[in-house]
C-alpha cells in the first residue's frame, strides 16, 4: 500500500487534533494558530524545514464545529475576529443527494476561508457488513467532493474522521472493536490506494467513564483479564487500527457549558 504523500508513516502518530463538543454552544474558540482569512493553509515551516501541512509549527490547531444551517465559515470568522485553523462537517453514509451537496459546499467555504477541512462520516447503522464496495463508494463520493475545490487549494489536505467515537455505546457502530477496526482499515487502504489528499483520522471518545454504563461480553474488550468489561479495561486499544492505517489521532471529548463558563 502506498504512503500519502503529505504524511509519511514514521511521524503520522505526531499529528494530532482535539475535537471538543461544547453541547450547550455549539461551536470551538480558534487558537493562535488559525490561517489568516483566504489564504489557504499548505505547509508551514520550522527551522527552516518544510512540515506536513497537517503539523503545527506550535501548539496544536483549534477549529470550530459550526451550525451549518445557520453559520457559514465566513460569518463566523467574522463574528470571532479570526479565521479557525479547521473547520468540521459531519456527513451520513450512506449520504442522500443533499448532503452530497452540502458537503461539497462545505469543502468550498472551508477553501475560501483559509482553513483546513475536517470531514466527520457517520455510517447509518453499525459496520458489521461494510464491505470493500462500501469504502470505494465513500471514496468515490469524497472524491466527487474533493474535485469541485478551486486549483488553488488542490495541495491542501483535508482529514477524514470516520465513525467516531467508536468506543462509546451511544453511536450504532460503538463497543464492536473487530467491525470497526476491519472498516476503518477497508477505507484506510482504499484512499491510500487512490492517492488522495485525505488524511485518516482515528477519533475516539475520551476514556474518562468508560465502558460508560454498556454491558458487554466481547472478550476484546477485557484487556485486564479480569472476565468483565469494567473501568479498569483500556478504553482505546481494542479499537485501534495500527499505525500503517491512521494519519492522526483526535481525541473528542463532550461538555456541557455555557458561554459564560468559557
């Protein structure tokens, strides 16, 4: 299987984003890093050395999770003074005809703003039968997004997330590591094999509760041998695809807040 070309296995483990849902706001305050506003973020640079564009010079990137049916990326950068560095979509797949459209109006907004896309795929129902057809048919469809950016923003890398939160009951695809992990690495290989510009983002929900109330019996799960699946077990090993398949890690973590508790 052929390495991306803008992240070379060895350092792919070093790219990492924070996904945090603020329920009660909806959105994430940029950091320092943001690009400024229409100007694509490519690559940056340290020491003199060219860096992956998914890597920062410092720190780590903060982008905003917006309300796209009522934000847009240009009106929210406005509203906050400052361009995010990632911007999030969260797409169905199957995906209906509209949200093929949203996506690719996503993926333009996001170019013109300056950030760098965060394409969030939420399978319908569990990943027991996702087949090899299933991930040529995602790739083809983020293909078909991916080919309606303006020429300028070609070398601009955009991260897929798919089925997150993969450790927590609430999602259909959660508590089933050997699903998860077989799918993900089906959709790895495949935009691999395609050469694109699409980052694989291995996204799990943060450890802190876990098993979060779910009863289960998958003998994966118990990894301190205990016969339970129970606080003591690891929240992340069992549904990790390995190295050779992901491109970054995004821990997501939820809150309730307010706007005056920020």
């Amino acid at each position: 299987m052929p390495d991306r070309r803008f992240a070379p296995r060895a350092r792919r483990c070093a790219i990492a984003f924070l996904i945090v849902a603020l329920v009660a706001l909806g959105l994430l305050a940029p950091g320092p890093t943001a690009a400024a506003s229409g100007t694509p973020l490519v690559t940056a640079t340290t020491g003199g050395a060219e860096l992956d564009p998914l890597q920062s010079a410092a720190g780590a990137y903060f982008g905003a999770a917006i309300d796209w049916g009522t934000d847009t990326a240009a009106i929210h950068a406005e509203r906050l003074g400052r361009t995010p560095a990632l911007l999030e979509h969260v797409t169905r797949f199957p995906a209906s005809d509209q949200e093929r459209t949203y996506l690719a109006q996503f993926l333009a907004q996001t170019v013109e703003a300056g950030a760098l896309p965060v394409i969030t795929i939420e399978p319908v129902g569990d990943l027991e039968r996702f087949t090899p057809e299933d991930a040529a048919a995602l790739a083809d469809r983020l293909d078909e997004a991916l080919e309606g950016r303006p020429a300028a923003a070609a070398r601009v890398p955009a991260s897929v997330r798919f089925a997150p939160q993969m450790n927590a009951p609430w999602v259909p695809w959660g508590m089933n590591p050997e699903a998860y992990v077989a799918a993900f690495r089906l959709v790895s290989e495949t935009l691999s094999d395609r050469d694109t510009e699409l980052a694989m983002v291995w996204s799990p929900a943060s450890g802190l509760g876990y098993p979060f109330g779910a009863a289960s019996q998958n003998p994966l799960l118990d990894t301190d041998g205990d016969g339970e699946v129970a606080t003591g077990d690891d929240p992340y090993g069992p549904f990790y695809p390995g190295d050779r398949f992901v491109d970054g890690v995004g821990l997501e973590v939820l809150a309730r807040t307010s706007p005056a508790a920020l």
